[in-house]
C-alpha cells in the first residue's frame, strides 16, 4: 500500500541512519553540560570542605606528621649516639684508671697512701684514747660511789624480798598440799572406775572373741561340707558324661550296623525288584508277540511300518549325531592346530624379541663401557686440572702466608723492641709522676711522707731507675755506651698506639678475636670528679662517714720532664 508523504517527513525518518549527520542540538547540550561541570569544578576548589580540599589538606597533616616523627627520630638518634660516645668515653677512661691502679706500681702507691693515712689516724686515734681515759676515770670514781649506794639499798631490798618470799612459799606449800591430796583422791577414782571398765571390756573381748570362734568354726565345716558336695556333684557329673559318651558310641555302632543291615536289605530288594521287572517285561512281550501271532495283518503291517519308522528315524538320528560328533571333533582338531600354531608364533617372536633385546644389551653394555671410558679420561684430565690448579693456589698461599708471617714478624719486633721500651719508659714516668703527686697531696695534707718516699724508692730500685756503678776506667774506652745515665727523670713521652695491623685479605689465616680492621674510636680522656676517686677503687677500711670530709688523692697525671738529656 503507497504512503504519500513530503520530503521534510522523509528526511527526517531517513535521517537516523546517515552517518555523516551532525546534530547541533546534542553538540551544544554537550557543551553546555561540560562548561557547567567545568564551573562546578572551579567553584569546588574554593570550598574547605570539598572532597579534593580535605583530600589536600589530609595529605599535608600527613607530611608533616611523617616529618615530625622523622624530626624527632633524628633527634633521639643524634642524643642517643652522643650519650653512646660519651658512656664509651667514660667506660675507656675508667678502664684506663681500673688498669693503672690495678698495676703493681699503683697498688704499692695505693698502700704507702693508705699506710701514711693509717699513721695519721693511729695519731689522732692515740690522742682520742687519752681524752676517752682521762673521761673514764672520771665515770668510774662516780660510778664506784653510785654502786655502794645502790649496794645498800639492793642488800635491804634483798631482805624484805627474802621475808616476803618465805611467807608466800609457805602459803604455797600448804596449798600445794591440798591439791595434792584432791589430785591423789581423784586419781584413785578414776583407776578404780577404770580398772572396772576394763575388766568389763575384758569379759566382753573374751565373749566376742568365743562368738567369733564358734562363727569360724560353722564357716568351716559349713565350707568343707559344701566343698564336699560340690566334688560329689562333679564326679556324678563326670561319670554321667562318660555314660553318656559311652551309650552314644553304642547307639552309633547300632546306627552303622542298621545303615548296613539296611543298605543290604534295600540292594537285595532292588536286585529283585529289577528281576521281577525282567520277568514281567519277558511276561509282556510273550503276551504281545502272542497277540500279534493271532492280531489281523493290517495292523501287522501298521505296526511294522511304524516299527521301521522309528528304526530309520533312530538311525538317522543315530547318522545326524555322528555327523554332529565328527564335525565336532575335526573343528576341535582344528583348533587345537591353530592353537598350536599361535603358540609358535608367539614363542617365535618371543625368542627374537629376546634376542634382540640381548643384541640391544650387548650394544648398550659396550656403549656405556665406551662411555664409562670417555667419562674415567674426562674426570682425570680434569682432576689433573685441579691438582694443577690446587697446587698453584697451595704455592700462593704459601707465599702470601709467608709474606703475611714476615709482615707480622717484622711489627711483632717493632711492638715488643722499640715501641715497648718507649710504653715502659712512658709508664715509668706516668707512675713517677703520680708518685710525686701523692707525696705533695700528703705534704699538703701533713701526712707522714716516710712511706710514700720508701714506696718511690722501692719502684725506682726495682725498675733500676738509678744510675749504675761507672765502669772500671780501662772498659769506658771499649764501652762508650755503657755510660751510667739516671733514669729516674727519663722523658715523658705520650703513650703509643699499638702496630697497625696487616693488609686485610680474604684468605684463612690467623685470627686472634681482635677487630683490627675497625677505626680507632675516640679516646678523649673524660674529666673524673674528685669525690669519685676513692669510689672507684676497693674498699681499704679508710672510707669516711658522710659527715666527715672526704680525702681525695690526686688525679693521675703525666707530668713534663724538665731534664734536657733525657730525650735519648
């Protein structure tokens, strides 16, 4: 059916299917749609609570957060590594003090202070002790009068004591008289009521313990006649299973003679039973011939034509299960044959299977001979590449270890040679110094100073300090050298660092425990307060009361030399 329509209709139907079509109306809603999502997301910046300001603003609290924490942990770590330096330090130093005191030199120090402190307290102590007797006398001339007037009035207190006593123990014994004679009284009354009591329990016992006999007695016997008829019953019992046993043998022998007697008796009837069957069989054919002799001759005729009948059929029947059986015979013949036959097949390509398996045996057995070989050849050119190798590296480490032995040789001189004349020398004159320190401390203090001079004097002699004897005149010439020389006034020296130790390497070799690759730490002497001084050493019995002011000895310290020819 035709649909008039104008073109406007037309255009405008067929104009959703142009795909070049631009739609001026859905260009500027777009526009317009984004200029106001535009002006949205310029108005939402200015707003604090617009999701990109708090967004914004989260995200610097959480700078600075994180910045504050990072502030704070640099700054614990910084304290906590200056509080680690300076422990360190102070552990240093007071192990430095702790290793000079506990040195033979400090100690005999230590006790020439503690000897002159002695005689300055046993001083004190003796001028102490005369003011604490002239005291005493006092207060025993006083309490000597005290005590003859105390005697007197104890001696008067003694007597009216004693009367008074006398008295009351008197009191006390009569009354201890009458108790006991009530205690005696009651004693008696009660034995007697229990001696009764016991003679009761007695007769009692006597007619519990009789019961009980005459109990044990009726138990016994009453077991014995029960055990008595248990054995009775028993041996009836017994003896009525052996008759039973025996009247069921007898009953079986019964049995098996009726079974015979029986089997006999039913053979003797079937024989005869079967001979009466003979018998009236014979009876009936007589009777059937006889019938057929004096029968008519149709039914003769009927009657052989169908005895023939059943003869031939009986015969083929006969020839059909003799085909039958033949047919039979031959197919099992047959497959007897091919049964036969795929077992020589099967045992044929069994054989070959095994042959070449045995063939493909013999080849991989030479192959892996061949391998084997090739392997052996493989593995001693490469263990003689090994040893080579080995005994290249051996060689190396041998001359490396020889090289490190004489490096460290060499240092181990130095250390024990030079440098440790110049640490006893340097220690010399620290203990010197320290020895010169507590004689002034002592002289300041006025303390005795025989001790602490017989103490320097005993280190000098045994550190031979002092000048030697000269030579005799005709050896100077010979021993230039051998001049005395005085070294109680040697050269200060600073105290020396051990021997750097030898070029680290990778390969084994001896290790003592020692961290010799690490760098020096700071040993920046710490200043020590003087009331730590005695605090720090052992407890010497010379320790004063908090009261008391504390004696504190000098620090220890390295004095300089002012001998100029001592710098040899």
């Amino acid at each position: 059916m035709p649909v008039v329509m104008s073109k406007d209709e037309w255009r405008r139907i067929v104009g959703w299917t142009d795909t070049g079509r631009v739609d001026t109306e859905a260009l500027r809603r777009k526009e317009y749609i984004r200029y106001l999502h535009e002006t949205s997301r310029a108005m939402t910046k200015s707003w604090p609570n617009s999701l990109e300001n708090v967004n914004k603003r989260n995200e610097e609290l959480r700078r600075a957060r994180i910045e504050a924490a990072e502030q704070a942990n640099t700054n614990f770590y910084k304290k906590y590594v200056k509080r680690k330096k300076q422990e360190q330090q102070r552990l240093l130093q007071d192990a430095r003090d702790i290793i000079f005191q506990n040195k033979d030199a400090s100690k005999m120090f230590l006790s020439a202070v503690i000897e002159t402190e002695t005689q300055y307290e046993r001083g004190e102590q003796i001028k102490f002790l005369q003011k604490l007797r002239g005291q005493a006398a006092e207060r025993k001339k006083q309490e000597d009068e005290d005590v003859s007037r105390k005697a007197k009035e104890w001696n008067e207190l003694l007597e009216i004591q004693k009367r008074r006593r006398f008295e009351a123990n008197m009191h006390y014994q009569k009354e201890i008289i009458n108790q006991a004679r009530e205690i005696e009284e009651r004693n008696r009354r009660e034995y007697e009521t229990e001696l009764t009591q016991q003679k009761m329990d007695n007769i009692k016992a006597d007619e519990e313990m009789a019961t009980i006999k005459k109990f044990e007695q009726e138990m016994r016997e009453a077991e014995k006649s029960r055990t008595f008829a248990d054995m009775q019953q028993r041996r009836r019992e017994v003896q009525a299973r052996r008759d039973e046993r025996a009247a069921r043998e007898r009953m079986d022998e019964r049995l098996l003679h009726v079974i015979a007697r029986t089997s006999d008796r039913v053979d003797a009837m079937r024989k005869r039973t079967q001979h009466e069957m003979q018998k009236e069989k014979l009876r009936v054919l007589e009777q059937i011939s006889q019938k057929l002799e004096t029968g008519d001759a149709a039914r003769e005729a009927k009657e052989q034509e169908i005895l023939e009948k059943a003869v031939k059929e009986r015969e083929a029947n006969a020839e059909a299960q003799r085909q039958a059986q033949a047919k039979k015979q031959a197919q099992l013949r047959q497959e007897r044959v091919e049964t036969h036959k795929a077992h020589l097949q099967d045992e044929e390509r069994r054989l070959h299977e095994m042959h070449t398996m045995r063939q493909w045996e013999l080849i991989n057995r030479f192959k892996n001979v061949e391998i084997y070989e090739d392997y052996t050849e493989k593995q001693r050119l490469e263990k003689e590449h090994k040893t080579k190798e080995y005994r290249e590296e051996l060689l190396r480490l041998w001359r490396e270890r020889e090289e490190r032995e004489a490096r460290e040789k060499q240092a181990w001189q130095r250390w024990h040679g030079e440098l440790a004349e110049q640490r006893e020398r340097h220690a010399v004159s620290r203990e010197l110094a320290h020895g010169a320190a507590l004689l002034q401390h002592a002289q300041r203090h006025g303390r005795p100073l025989h001790a602490l001079r017989r103490a320097i004097d005993r280190y000098c002699k045994q550190q031979r300090l002092y000048a030697l004897p000269e030579l005799p005149r005709s050896l100077q010439a010979h021993f230039p050298q051998n001049a005395p020389r005085d070294r109680a006034h040697c050269a200060r020296t600073p105290p020396l660092d051990e021997p750097a130790p030898a070029a680290p390497h990778t390969l084994a070799c001896k290790r003592d425990g020692m961290n010799h690759n690490a760098e020096n730490s700071d040993t920046t002497s710490v200043e020590v307060p003087e009331e730590d001084y005695k605090r720090q050493g052992p407890a010497n019995g010379l320790q004063r009361k908090s009261a008391q002011k504390d004696e504190v000895l000098p620090p220890i310290t390295v004095a300089p030399c002012g001998n100029p020819g001592c710098g040899k």
